[in-house]
C-alpha cells in the first residue's frame, strides 16, 4: 500500500487537496479500460484533485465515468477555452454533461495570455461573466484561470487585479525559472497569490524540451519528457520544495506512477545549493531546455 500524498489547503477554498493534482490531460485518447487503471492508482496514493477541460479529447468523459461511484472523493476541474458569454456558458454545460455531474468544484479560463482574448474575456458580455453567473446558479464552486508561455505570469497578475479568481495555474520547472525575467515575474505572482490566498497550480514540471524531427520515441505528450526515474524525483522535488505550489502531473499518462513515488520523497531535497547543481547537471546530461523562451513560440 503506498503511503498517501501530502495535502495542503487549496488557496482560499477550505477544500485539502492532494499536492500532486492529477492533470487529466492523459486520458484524452485513453480507452476507458486504461483510464479505469490510472483511477486505481489515483485512490492508492490519495490524490484527491482532477484537473481536466473541454479541449483534452476525451478525457471528460473518462472522467465522467467514474463520478456516480468517486465524486466525493475529488475536488473537480475543468476549464473552458471560450471567450464570450454565450460560448463559456454552453461549453460549461457540456463540460458538466460529460463529466456526469451537476456541478464542478473549479472552473478556469483556459490559457487566457493573448492580450484580445484576455480583454474579451474579462471586459463585458465575456466569458468571466458567464461563470460568475454559473457560480452564483451553483453550477460552480470557484473560478480560475490558466496560461503557458513566458508572458503568462505578468498577465495572471493582470487578471487578479481585475478579479478575485481563486487559482491560477502556469508552467514550473528548473529550466523556466533559470530564465531571469519568467523568475521575477513567478515571483512577483507568488507574492501577489500568499497575499491574496490564491491556489498556485504549477505545469511542465518534468519537461525535456521540445520534440525534435529525429526523435522517434512514443509521443504520449506535446513536449518531451524527462524519462529517468532519479531525474524525474529531482524535478518533481524541486516544484514540491516550495510548499504553496501543487503539481499537475503529466499528460503522458505512463510517467504517473513514478511522479507519485518521488512526491513521497520530498524530504530528501536538500540543500538549494545542492539541488540546484544537481538539477544544472540534469540539464546538461539530458539536454533539458525550457519550453518557452522570449523571442520563441509561446504555444504548444
């Protein structure tokens, strides 16, 4: 029996949720009988939050499948990548629909970092509205928004100056933060969210680096992963480090259980200074390189 994962309150929500949150992006093209398995693994080490959105193929669905029986055991997620308010409104019921229940626990802008769709979004008739509306119908608990790139920590702080969402969620890992302006602003973020009790949901915790034409390996996620078990618990310890962050597993649904295993290990960090080397090294042995540069592509 594996031992349970460390919990810690979900920013203003009242609400303990596992440290590692289940990104169910991994479902997405999963057959149910395979998806059924990954739940099973979920219950064993007690992660207790799902993330999943109406743009991850199917992965509401293979969700849906196991609320009748597991809804009180999850804080629910989804996200919705519309940005007026008819469209976030019917994309939240469909969302609710596949995912067979009456309501979710968090709704969030999906990559709300382009600066149209941000202002569409948040201004009037947008989608923000559509999902106040919806928590107030108690169709939704809280209300988030997420991002990628390397412009995405300067606009969730945007976003929370235009609005109290109860979480945000953006791209962590070594390789990111070793980029001097994306740490400054994370950080800027992170003072904003400790002072405002905001959830801080972290992504791309164990990504390599962009796929390459000559790599054959099975693709399973947009980007490539670290493969290597030492080096996979070195990056999950470096998110689970700072304790406000929680940890979005990856889309490649097979690097699940070792992320869970190195979760259980977080005590064994270390000093900075020492897993900080450790990590530049990593870097240079598996040539891990950051997602998103300045100058470089900001999508997936």
């Amino acid at each position: 029996m594996a031992s349970m994962i460390e919990k810690n309150l979900f920013g203003s929500t009242k609400h303990s949720s596992s440290r590692i949150l289940f990104g169910a992006a991994a479902l997405g093209a999963m057959r149910q009988d395979r998806a059924d398995q990954v739940l099973e693994l979920l219950l064993e080490y007690g992660v207790n939050h799902i993330d999943t959105a109406a743009g991850y193929g199917d992965s509401e669905l293979r969700v849906g499948s196991w609320m009748a029986e597991h809804r009180k055991n999850f804080f629910l997620a989804t996200k919705t990548g519309e940005r007026g308010f008819a469209g976030a409104r019917e994309s939240l019921h469909r969302s609710l629909e596949r995912l067979r229940v009456d309501s979710v626990d968090l709704i969030q802008l999906h990559n709300l970092v382009d600066e149209n769709e941000w202002e569409r979004a948040l201004g009037e008739g947008g989608a923000l509205e559509a999902l106040v509306a919806a928590r107030d119908e108690g169709l939704v608990r809280f209300i988030g928004v997420t991002g990628h790139g390397t412009r995405v920590a300067g606009m969730h702080r945007r976003s929370l100056e235009r609005f109290d969402f109860d979480s945000v969620l953006l791209p962590y890992n070594f390789a990111m933060l070793a980029q001097p302006a994306y740490a400054e602003d994370f950080n800027a973020l992170m003072k904003t969210c400790r002072e405002r009790n905001v959830a801080v949901q972290t992504i791309k915790a164990v990504a390599r680096r962009r796929w390459r034409e000559e790599d054959n390996s099975p693709r399973y996620s947009w980007y490539e992963p670290l493969r290597e078990p030492d080096a996979i618990g070195r990056a999950v310890r470096f998110v689970m480090s700072e304790e406000n962050l929680f940890l979005n597993s990856s889309s490649d649904a097979t690097l699940l259980p070792t992320i869970l295993e190195a979760a259980q290990k977080t005590g064994k960090a270390g000093q900075i200074t020492q897993r900080d080397a450790e990590l530049r090294a990593d870097a240079e042995r598996y040539g891990v390189e950051a997602l998103f540069v300045p100058g470089g592509p900001e999508g997936i």
